[in-house]
C-alpha cells in the first residue's frame, strides 16, 4: 500500500479527545513529529503499527513492507512496552498505562491470549501453516489411542474366561411332525459325542490336523495376525465369514456354540479367548479339546464318535488313513462324506464327494510325510478310501422316516432365502418341523411296493436278472403342491439314495403328454412359410389330428425336409415290437397314438411343433430345466429325459389341477422356542389353460380306459395316466393321477454301490421272470395298489368336461418341401421304403459305443428302437451332479432342493 493512503497513526493517549487535539496541533501540511520528540505519554508503547519507525530524534524513517510485517513489529514492540511499563507488582504504570488516560485503542495492545490444551488450529501460524498439527500434537494423539486400545484389551482380556469342554456342543433336536400333527421323530440336533484323553488320541490323528489345519500348532501362541486381520476385514466389508485359522482359534470357536453370529464383537471375543487359552492352557490340552469338541459329519461331535460314525470302531484303533480321512470331514463332511449329501447341496454326491475325500486323505498323508509325521513307507499303505459304513446308524431313521427327515431338511436349507434355516441352524437344533407327508400314504405306498417286490422279484432265483432291482415312487396333492408320500428305496439305513429324488432313470413314453400339451397350447408350424414367420403362424391341434402311424418312419422338419444329423444321416422312428399301425395308410389319431403308445405320430408332432416349445412346456408344466435331455433331437418327444419322480407326480398334477400348476414341497411350516419363523405360502401359477390341460387328462384317460395303461384302472373313479419304458428296457414308469391326487412310480436296475464309480443301468430283460419290464407291468400295478388304498374312505370326483379344442391336422401325407434360403442343397432321400425291404438300417446293439453324432447315438440320427409300451427312448445314463452349481435334477423341494434351481 503506498505511504499516502496510509491511515495516520493514532494517538495512543487520552482516548479519541486527545487523538483530536493532537491532529489540530499539527502543522498543517507537516508530518507529525516522531513521537519521541514530543515527550508525550504514548511514547512508551513504542512506534505505531502503521506509521514510520524513528532512529531517534531527527532520525530518518523506514517504510514497512506490508500489513504482515507491521503486525509482527507491533507484536514486538508490545512485549517491549510491558517490560518497560511496569511498575511495582507487575502492573503497568504512568499516565498512559492500562488504568491511565492515555490508554490507545490500537492493534499493538491487544493482549496474549490464553494458552490452550490442544494447539488446534496453531496459533501464531498463518495459512496452511496453522492447519499442519505440530509434532508433539501427533505423538500425544497417538500414544493417547495405543493407550486406549491396550486398557480396553487388558479389560477384555481379564474378563473372557477359558471355555469349559463340558459345556461344548450343547445342541437340541428337530423335532419332526406328519400332517395330521403327530409326532413323527426326533432326530436332526441330537449330539454324539464321548471324550478321549490326549493320551488314547492316536499320534497320527493329532498329527494328520496339525500338518493339515496348523502346521505351526505346537510352537505358536494360539493366534494368527494374518488370519485375524483378514476375517475381520472381510466381515467389515461385508464378505464372506471366515473362521479362525489356528487349531487354538478353532477349538476356542468349537467351544462357543452357544454364540456362533458371524459378528465383529464375536469375533474378538473369539480372539481374546484364543489368546488367554494360548498363555495358560497347554499344548496337549488345547489338542485334546479340539478333537473332543470338533464336529465331523453324520451328527458325530469328536474324534470317538466320528471313528464310530464312519468306521465303527473305537477311536484309538484308527490307522493313519482312517487318521487322514478323518481330517477331510474336518473340512465339511457335507462335501467329503462319501456317503453324499445331496439333499444339502445337490453338488454333494456320493462320487464327487468320494473324489473330494480321497484327494483331500491323500494331501494330508503327503504332509505328514513332510513334516516328518509319518515315514513314506507307511503312507504307502494308504492311497484308497478306506471302508466306510453306512451312515444311517440311528434305527429310528430306518424305514422310509430317514428319506422324509431328509427331503424336509433339504427343502428348509435350499430354500434358506424364504425359511431363514441354515444347515447350521438346523444343526443347532430347537425346531418343530410339520411336513406334508400324510403317515396313512406313506405306508399304504411303502406296502405296495414291498408286497410287488417280495411277490415278483427273486434275487436268489435269478441272479442274473432279479439283483439290483429298485423301485422309487412319490404321491402329490394337485391342488397345493404338497409332497403326501414318496417311496426312497428299501430301508433309508440299507439304501440311503432316495429314489423319489434324481437317480438318472428316464422317463420314456411318459414324456409324451407334455408334447401333446405343447401342440394345443402353441400349435403346428405353417410348413409354407419360413422358419422365422412360421414361429407366428400356427395352427392349434386337435386330439382327432391325423398323424402317421408307421415303423421306421422318415422324420421330417416341420416343412417336409427329411431330418438328417451333421453327418447326413436319416432318422427313421420305431415303433413299439418295429410295428406299425393301420396299414395300410397308417393314419392314426393323437387320442389313439397316445393310447397305443406310438412313437412316430408322436416324434412327427413334437418337429411340427418344434422341440423349443415341447422343451417350454414341460418347464411350465414343473419339471426342471436340469433334467431335461437336448431338444436338438427328434427322440426328445419320446422321453430322453431323467426327471425325479417327485418333479414327475408335480407336473402330471399340472393337468389335473386343470393348468394350474404348484412347485412340490415338503413343509408346512417351522416353528421354534419363539414361536412360528416359516410358513409356506402357496403361489400357484397358470401353466396351460383349462381348455389345453383338461383336453391332455381327456386323452390320458383313453389311456388307462382302453390303451397300455389299463392295469391302473380304479372301479369308480376316473384316472389318467401314461405308460413309459425304454429302450434297452433299462427302466420302466407309471404316472397317474385322479382329481385328488398325482403318483409317479419308477421301476430300474441300477447297483449304485457309492465305492463303484462304474455306475450303470442294467437290462430288465426276464426280470422278474418277464419277458420285458413295462410300464404297464410292475410299476402300473404298484401304482393300483398304492392309490386304491391311498383314496380309501375320500369322496369320488371326476375329471372336467373337456370343451372342444384347435383344428384337425392331417399330418400325412407330409407337403413337398418349400424352396427356402435355409434349405439343404443335398436332395431329399427317396421315400421310405416299405416293411418288407430290408434296406433300412438295423437297430444297434448295445454293445455299440456312440460318439455324440452317429446313427445309433442316444440323441444322434438313424433308428430309434422301441420298447413294449412304445416309450422307446435311448439307454439311461447316470449324470454326474458334481459342479457347484444349484441343484437342476432333482424335485425343486426336498431331496436336491433349491428352489426353481432344484
């Protein structure tokens, strides 16, 4: 600022009158003499903050730089005039003082302030400089949050306590309700559990855990930092839990059952525990409660319970590859079980899990190898599982009781989004279950396959072709979706695969309804058009539609093209017997198709339709996308498929519930200590009108009326149904239903050992001392018995009327193929020759192998053989469900649960 818009300095004595009387003293047109000249009071404070500073009398003045500096010499030039101004006692004296009339009003008198605690923002700093804290700020802060943090843990450390075994793994039972509300079992959360001294605890034991879960055990303090700081963090975020990683920070984990929230604040509980259990218990203790307190699989607490569950034998016979195995079910058992899971996780099957567990046992043992725990010639001992028995040992879950407790375990945990149940809270226990399953069906089902089996079936007579016979079976009510009955196999502690769940067996000529279903509810193709307008224009079928009838019948495309596979090979449709019907023009209607079980009426429609909308509506109908063969293939009409036979019972009550259709389940609902956490609510939806779904039950009942079906038949009441067997006669399948009730019955021959990873099915060819095994054989008369005991004492309804539906297709002769940009350029074969000629292919025998395309493949081109009721599909196959996916084959609600997923 320059000197002349300087504001003149003011006088510092005798207030404004005296500033006024100084400024009229001036010489007009004069600087005013330097203070010091005038012997005046104000002289003492010193020169002015905004003036010119004097050399003395006379002496020359010097210009300030700016505001800035003119502060910092005020702020000098005060602490001067205290020193200089004080009088006795430390009080400022003289006329210009404090209490004086001279006292000015200026900057340069403003007092120090107070000194604070906290230099914040520091003062005597300016700019960015008053907001750097100063070293001694940052050190305080931080020795003063060290200090909080270590009081905080000495508190938490002296209040946490070491954990008492006794205490450990104090679970309650499930308790399990039929549908009338009378108890069924107890079982689920029950503990097994007896302890062993750290002395009777095999070597190898305590040594296949260390090398495999804590190297560092028997030298560290019973923490790992990592560890710790990454489950916390991962929680803090929001991640996946994560367990404590030392044996210590497990057994301590083991030991606080009775608060298992995946929460911060337990977390360092836990941890704390850990670290007062690493300073004061020992080393062989903390290993003896881990063992005794750790839960491995098949409701067995500790190392003596565990060697009884899985081997039968005390704890301290374990060799070291019982030792090692044993180690892996630490893991999980859900995933290591040999025995499987799937009513868990549909991911845990016996082979999966017996893979997981061998490869797991063999890591262990190379460990201990390792680690100098074991010599490699001993660990060369053990390179398979060992035996290992079967897991259902509790008698009460004998019978058919261990399949149910299982499908409504299954159906709480996979559908743990709508019930709120974890596997581990179901473990835990305290639950009252009430399921659907009706005790009078049950049993009525149990018997009547029991009393066909003992009655036909005779392992001792006909080893060859009676062994490894299985039956399966489940009952649903159409109107709700409610699982009444299944049958799982002989006894759930002999044979614990439930075979109303996914066994692989598929379903043939049952299959057929839901292409019927599709060519009323979508309509045939327009074969004029182009395939994308084709999709639009269609025509919706009549059951009195024309289709041909004839064996070893040339399949065409919906527009009259031969279907061929990549290699250019015909598919010609076989008949039931290699018969055709109603020669000699070979027309026949669906009505009577479905009746006699034709295969080539029935795969000419399904192209019409296209296998898109067959494969469409067998999903609206209930059956899950995951057990449905490839639709690129005419044989998908006819039953390529493996669905469960829950997932089959729910879709056919699809079409007795007129169209509208509801996802099988297994509980009603859940209660607790605290009254109801579950129930389910029903949520039908409308998969075919009334029109398409009572017209498809019109049809069904021809069949049991009058077609391959008519073993079923119950004086009185009106049933539908449909025969299915397959090719290779490898399994056979009745499906009925009444308005009351939906029962699918499954009849194969499959060793499903779970130690043979060669899982085949096997022919029924002179099982039971038939010629062939057919649906309308053992399965239909199963299905007899069972409903007319099941149906005792209920009231008789009928089916609706069916109202008149779609046009009357006349499918033969096929029109002449349209030219069309997606034509093949090779020309269409000639026709097909009649059944005397012997110059179509033969039908492959079984001992042929298929590449995925050849004529003889399942799904490939060529002949498709047939079976006695016409439900010829190819050879069923065992499908591996060992990916971790959700569950897509199983019934969608107990069993291999998940919801839609399965």
């Amino acid at each position: 600022m320059s000197e002349h818009r300087r504001k003149p300095p003011q006088p510092q004595g005798g207030g404004r009158a005296a500033a006024r009387r100084g400024q009229s003293g001036s010489s007009s047109g004069r600087r005013a003499a330097p203070r010091g000249a005038t012997e005046s009071p104000a002289d003492s404070y010193g020169p002015s903050s905004y003036g010119s500073r004097s050399g003395g009398q006379g002496g020359e003045e010097r210009s300030y730089g700016g505001r800035a500096e003119a502060r910092r010499a005020a702020q000098r030039g005060s602490r001067r005039r205290g020193a200089d101004n004080a009088g006795p006692g430390g009080q400022r004296g003289g006329p210009g003082g404090p209490t004086g009339p001279g006292r000015g009003r200026g900057r340069a008198s403003t007092a120090p302030g107070r000194k604070r605690l906290i230099d914040y923002p520091r003062a005597g700093k300016y700019g960015w400089r008053r907001w750097v804290p100063s070293w001694k700020l940052v050190s305080g802060l931080f020795i003063g949050f060290v200090g909080s943090l270590v009081a905080v843990a000495g508190i938490a450390y002296s209040m946490v306590s070491v954990p008492n075994e006794a205490a450990v793994a104090k679970a309650q039972n499930n308790v399990f309700y039929w549908s009338d509300g009378s108890v069924m079992v107890a079982t689920g959360g029950e503990i097994n559990r007896q302890n062993m001294s750290y002395a009777s605890i095999p070597k190898e034991m305590r040594y296949a855990v260390i090398s495999q879960e804590n190297k560092t055990f028997e030298t560290d303090s019973g923490i790992d930092p990592n560890g710790i700081a990454r489950a916390l963090l991962n929680m803090a975020r929001g991640g996946q839990t994560q367990g404590g990683s030392t044996i210590t920070q497990q057994y301590v984990k083991n030991a606080m059952l009775n608060d298992q929230a995946q929460t911060l604040s337990r977390k360092f509980k836990e941890i704390f525990v850990a670290i007062k259990v690493g300073a004061k218990v020992p080393k062989q203790k903390i290993m003896e409660g881990y063992l005794n307190t750790t839960y491995f699989g098949r409701g067995a607490y500790g190392l003596q319970a565990a060697s009884r569950a899985y081997f039968n034998k005390d704890g301290t016979e374990l060799n070291p590859g019982e030792c090692a195995f044993l180690a892996a079910m630490v893991k999980g058992a859900t995933y290591y079980d040999p025995a499987g899971a799937t009513s868990l996780d549909p991911s845990a099957t016996p082979e999966a899990n017996s893979r997981r567990a061998l490869a797991q046992m063999q890591d262990t043992l190379d460990k201990m190898v390792k680690y100098g725990h074991l010599s490699p010639a001993e660990r060369a001992k053990y390179t398979t599982l060992p035996k290992i028995q079967n897991p259902r040992s509790n008698g009460q879950l004998g019978g058919q009781i261990g399949y149910l407790v299982d499908l409504a375990k299954s159906y709480l945990v996979n559908n743990s989004d709508k019930t709120g149940i974890t596997a581990d809270k179901l473990q835990q226990g305290g639950y009252r279950i009430y399921t659907t399953f009706d005790k009078k069906k049950v049993k009525a089902l149990e018997d009547a396959v029991t009393n066909v089996q003992k009655a036909n079936i005779k392992p001792k007579l006909r080893p060859k072709t009676d062994t490894h016979v299985q039956f399966g079976g489940a009952s649903v009510d159409p109107s709700s979706g409610a699982i009444k009955a299944i049958y799982g196999g002989e006894d759930a502690t002999k044979h614990f695969t439930d075979n109303a769940d996914a066994t692989g067996a598929q379903v043939g000529s049952t299959f057929k309804p839901f292409v019927l279903a599709a060519a009323m509810k979508w309509g045939v193709r327009n074969p004029n058009l182009g395939p994308e307008q084709a999709q639009d224009e269609r025509t919706q079928v009549s059951p009195k539609s024309l289709y041909s009838g004839k064996n070893k019948l040339k399949i065409k495309e919906y527009n009259g093209r031969v279907w061929t596979d990549k290699d250019g090979k015909e598919w010609l449709q076989t008949n039931d017997g290699n018969e055709s019907v109603n020669p000699p023009s070979y027309k026949i209607d669906l009505r009577e198709a479905m009746q006699l079980s034709v295969n080539s009426a029935y795969v000419q429609l399904g192209m019409d339709v296209g296998l898109d909308k067959v494969e469409q509506t067998a999903l609206d109908a209930g059956l899950l996308k995951g057990s449905l063969a490839s639709a690129n293939y005419p044989s998908f009409s006819i039953g390529t498929s493996d669905p469960s036979a829950i997932r089959m019972a729910g879709a056919y009550a699809t079409f007795a519930a007129s169209g509208q259709q509801n996802d099988p389940y297994s509980v009603e609902k859940v209660e607790n200590k605290d009254g109801q956490v579950f129930k389910h609510e029903a949520a039908p939806k409308e998969a075919f009108t009334p029109l398409v779904a009572d017209n498809v039950t019109d049809v069904l009942k021809s069949v049991v009326d009058k077609g391959t079906g008519t073993n079923a038949q119950l004086p009185g009441r009106e049933v539908a149904g449909k025969t299915g067997t397959t090719d290779g006669n490898k399994s056979a399948w009745f499906v009925g239903y009444t308005p009351q009730l939906s029962t699918s019955i499954t009849m194969f021959r499959l060793d499903d050992n779970a130690n043979n990873k060669a899982r085949t099915f096997l022919e029924m060819y002179g099982t039971g001392g038939q010629e062939k095994i057919h649906g309308a054989s053992f399965p239909a008369e199963i299905w007899h018995d069972y409903m007319a005991e099941a149906l005792k004492g209920q009231p008789v309804k009928d089916f609706p009327p069916p109202q008149p539906i779609g046009t009357v297709i006349n499918a033969e002769p096929s029109p002449t193929p349209s030219p069309s940009a997606t034509q093949s350029p090779s020309p269409s074969p000639s026709p097909s020759p009649s059944p005397s000629q012997s110059s179509v292919t033969p039908s492959p025998s079984p001992s042929q192998s298929c590449n995925g395309w050849g004529w003889n493949c399942d799904n490939g081109g060529g002949t498709n053989t047939g079976g006695t009721d016409g439900g010829t599909t190819p050879t069923p196959t065992v499908t591996d469900t060992t990916g971790t996916g959700g569950n897509t084959r199983g019934n969608g609600n107990g069993g291999f649960l998940g919801g839609q997923g399965g």
